[in-house]
C-alpha cells in the first residue's frame, strides 16, 4: 500500500515556514496511529470510579502529568470505549490531548460568563462546565444546526447543565453582550489534526480557501475582543499548524493595542512538543505519537 502524502499546498506552506526537516519531523507525527486519549468528567463520574470502571473493561492507562482528569488508553480504541456504560453516562469523553488546552489556559471561575464562540462538537464547552462545577455560566455559538443538535447532545449527555446554546454566528452577536473569559477555538484548516497512518484522503485545501479561512480567524478575534470585558481575558486557539492562521492572526489583533498577549505557562507547555512560533509567549503543539498539532495564544484585553 502507497503511503499518503499531504495535499500540495500544506507540503509546501510547511517547507516554507519550518524548513525542510522541521516539516519532516511534522510529517512523521502524523504518521502515527495514536492512542485514544479521554477525559474524566467529574460532572458524572469521580475520578476514582472512572479508573476502576476503565480498568475493569481491560484498559491499559498512562496518566498526563499536566492535566489529572486526562488519559491515554494505550490498548484500547474509540469504539471500545463507546461500548462502555461509563461513555454512554457521559463519564467520560474522548478527546485528543492537545484539544483540552484552551480549557486549561483559560482558568474559568464559578460565578463567570464565559462565551465559547465556535463551540460544536462540545469537548471544551463541557470542559470548562466540568471545571467550574457548573458554576459558570456559559454561551455556546454554534452556526451550523446540525452541529448545534449534536452540541446540544453532548450538553446533556455530559451533565453540563449552565450552558445556553446559540445557533448564531458568532461575529453577528450584539456588541451589547459582555463576557468574563472568552473562549475562539477558531475555524481552521485542520493542518495539524491530518492523519497520514489512517489513510486520510487529501483535503480540499486552495490559496483562495485558506485566505478566506484568514478572513474568518481575523473577523472572530475582533469580535471575541470587542466582547470581552477590559481587563480580562480569551484564548485564540486553532488546529492548524500554519503561521498565517495562527501567529499573523493573533499579532494583527495585537497591532491595534487593544490587548497583550500572556505566555503561556513554561511548566505547561515544558510537557508538550513543541513548534517555533514567531510570536513569543505563544505556544504551538508539533504533532507526534500521541498530539495533534494545535495553536494556543493567551490574550487579556487592556482596560
């Protein structure tokens, strides 16, 4: 069998921003059949419980050392664990490594209004009600209905009980909506969630599609900061590993003075593989054996 090779456009926009054998070391990541890896949802489920009901069912587990509720089930896949009465009650969800960092550098607070402006399928949205004990209270956008319906049902399934579901765009939100923490996992390219080992058909990937990709990045910042109380703070996050979407985005919402960046924790990020960025305090997973490529930038609006 012919192993896959990237769509041409990515090939060449990885050679030209990482070198030739940076963008080797990306493509070898994404060669990798990596493990599943989950997240415990004490909204359902402690996390004593879920370990014993995991290991019951045969799974070998890897604890994440950046993030108690995370596991990598090192012998088991997705539809082993979706079998398990413990997925079906919502006890756990299954959630790639990397995708479980905006929660994470965000910190949402119980008593806060949190807007997580491109919130379907739901795996951050129900993060941060796990993490602020349904405490927060949280808007969801999502633009799309039948990726609403299926936010919605993992809303339900995962006991997230203090989120309102928006099926809006989130750049048309009245600017008379004032959030504690916002939350742009931001429309992408998906460059670095490509999956090489899995056969992947190549994606639709063109110059004018990306630039249009850009636009929408560009458009939600803006809104995700016009939003925003002054003196607080929103996550730019994206599953791309392109510096277009990614660095030139997040600095050319910098560039009006209206917010600062925040580095990212070095003990956080001193776990996770890493990519240059040109844009210091940020920081951009390398996709390996068990991470997607993924952007994170921390920002806080001035006041």
């Amino acid at each position: 069998m012919s192993i896959p090779v990237l769509p041409e456009l990515l090939d060449r926009l990885l050679k030209e921003q990482y070198g030739p054998a940076r963008a080797e070391q990306i493509i070898a990541g994404m060669l990798h059949r990596r493990p599943v890896t989950l997240r415990i949802n004490p909204l359902r489920v402690s996390h004593e419980d879920a370990l014993e009901q995991l290991r019951q069912a045969g799974a070998a587990l890897r604890e994440v050392p950046w993030y108690a509720d995370a596991l990598v089930v090192e012998n088991l896949r997705e539809e082993a664990l979706q079998a398990l009465p413990l997925y079906e009650a919502g006890g756990i969800y299954l959630q790639n490594l990397s995708a479980m960092l905006p929660p994470l550098l965000l910190q949402p607070k119980p008593g806060e209004t949190i807007l997580d402006m491109a919130a379907a399928p739901g795996g951050k949205t129900t993060q941060m009600a796990a993490m602020t004990g349904n405490q927060a209270l949280i808007t969801a956008c999502e633009k799309n209905s039948v990726r609403a319906q299926r936010l919605q049902f993992n809303l339900q399934r995962q006991g997230a009980t203090r989120v309102n579901v928006m099926q809006e765009d989130a750049r048309r939100l009245d600017d008379l909506f004032s959030f504690d923490r916002v939350l742009l996992d931001a429309p992408c390219s998906g460059s670095g969630t490509v999956l090489l080992a899995e056969g992947e058909l190549q994606r639709r990937m063109t110059s004018d599609w990306l630039k249009k990709t850009v636009d929408t990045q560009r458009a939600l910042l803006q809104k995700a900061l016009r939003l925003l109380k002054p003196g607080h703070e929103m996550v730019y996050a994206t599953c791309s590993i392109l510096r277009m979407e990614n660095e030139d985005v997040v600095r050319r919402a910098l560039s009006r003075g209206e917010a600062e960046l925040l580095p990212v924790d070095p003990a956080l990020a001193g776990h996770l593989p890493q990519l240059p960025t040109t844009l210091p305090g940020a920081l951009c997973v390398c996709p390996d054996g068990v991470h997607e490529g993924f952007f994170v930038a921390h920002l806080r609006k001035k006041k």
